[in-house]
C-alpha cells in the first residue's frame, strides 16, 4: 500500500487510501473514521503488510501514534515505511531507530533514468549516448530533473536537439518550473516568517554555489534577519538554529561535514 501524505495529516484520507487497493470494489468509499478504522483492522489482521506512507510533513505525533495503534493487527514482519522532507519529523517517528538519509542519484542512475524513456529497445547511438551522458549531470542528482529532462529529450530526436539541451540552462525553463517549483513550494510554506526571509536572501547566491555556514550567518546578522527567541541566547546561536532549520527542510544541502 502506497499513501501520499503531504502536508495535511488527513486520518480519514489516510485511511481510504489504505483500503483502496486491498478491499477493492467491496470498499465502501462514503464510510466514516470509525468504520474505516474497523475496515482496515479486518483486512490486515494477520496478513504481512508493507505500507509507505509517502511525504508525510505533520509533527502531530498524537496522529501518528493513533493510526499505529490501527496498524498492529497485522503478521509479524509487517512493515510501515514513512518518508518525510523534515529531519525532526524522522527523527520523532522512528523512535530509537535511526532515520535513513536519501542521496542524491549518481549521474549515471540520472542517465539509466533517461535512457529508458529516450531510447527503444536496442536502439542506442553511442554519440548520443556520450551527449545523453553529459545532459544527465544537469540533473544534480534528482530523479525529478532526470524525469523531466527525459520528456524533454525524448521529444526531440536529431543530435543537435540534444547538443543544444547539453549546452542550454535546461533547469530554467518554463517546463521545468512549473513542475519543480510547486513541490519545493511546499517546503517554503512550510517555514516560519523569518525563515522565508533569510532563504530567500540566499537566492543572490549563483545555482550550485558553496555556501560558508558561519559567513551566510554573519550576512543574515548584518541584514537584520535574525529574532531571539528567548532571552539570554546570542545571535550567532540563533543563525545556527535558522540554518539547522533550513537544512532539515531539505532547502538546503550540506555538502561536508563539519
């Protein structure tokens, strides 16, 4: 069972998408919480289950103890997988199991991800492979740029096509941002005030560039970005805690230790 969560912990949605694909056409799709809830118990109850609870962004722990405790029916072995954009939600969730940091694609994954859509069967150029290679290390990893490159390659076929793709800003074009954009909005909404300020201050920053943690801290302090949140804590401390905040929002990256 696959359930795209998002930013609205909805129990009821939650639990109709649970019993879509496992009660079929006998699921009653107008029945109530608690009708659900009996729903979910039966069909589970000793079966083996994998359920992914996908992009979950609420912290209400309450709600996801309560949909735990709907949950315990099922075979020994059962699994429920959660993947979230918030760190402190993993965290909280997983109790004393650590959460698992996803990657970024290698390039080559980015191009294994292209070439299925680009090329049929036995049908590889080995000229545009070599381009196609090259366009994949545009994608910085993401499968969602690899997605949307490949739309965009496999609409045009001639060489030069895909020479003028390697040698284009791809990223910023309206094709892409219309359909990037909206997801990593949801990360942005999701910030409080004075965070959204100093994000969006970082946008003077060129694509891809290092970022110095201690030296943006110190910008964020002359802009005036930085509130106290409590008294007695120094500024520097609470530019730790800004960007702390933004990196557990997968705004931003962290590209060394230390």
């Amino acid at each position: 069972m696959w359930v795209y969560v998002s930013d609205d912990f909805d129990m009821e949605k939650v639990l109709r998408d649970i019993m879509e694909p496992i009660a079929g056409n006998k699921y009653d799709s107008g029945s109530n919480v608690d009708v659900l809830v009996r729903h979910v118990r039966a069909n589970l109850k000793d079966k083996k289950y994998l359920l992914v609870l996908d992009d979950l962004w609420s912290d209400e722990i309450e709600k996801w103890d309560k949909l735990k405790s709907f949950l315990m029916d099922g075979a020994e072995g059962s699994t429920v997988l959660v993947t979230t954009r918030k760190f402190h939600v993993a965290r909280s969730l997983q109790g004393n199991i650590p959460p698992y940091h996803l990657k970024h694609l290698s390039a080559d994954d980015c191009w294994s991800i292209i070439k299925e859509r680009t090329f049929s069967p036995g049908g590889e150029n080995p000229r545009m492979v070599q381009i196609g290679k090259e366009i994949a290390n545009k994608c910085s990893g993401l499968p969602l740029a690899a997605k949307m490159l490949a739309n965009i390659m496999h609409s045009k076929k001639g060489e030069s096509e895909w020479v003028g793709i390697r040698e284009s800003d791809v990223l910023d074009r309206p094709e892409f941002q219309s359909t990037i954009l909206p997801i990593i909005k949801l990360s942005y909404d999701d910030l409080p005030s004075m965070l959204k300020q100093c994000f969006s201050y970082c946008s003077i920053f060129p694509r891809g560039w290092e970022m110095n943690r201690e030296t943006l801290i110190q910008i964020w302090m002359a802009e005036g970005f930085l509130l106290p949140s409590r008294e007695g804590i120094n500024m520097e401390d609470i530019g730790d805690e800004y960007f702390n905040n933004l990196l557990c929002h997968s705004l931003l990256q962290k590209c060394r230790d230390g």
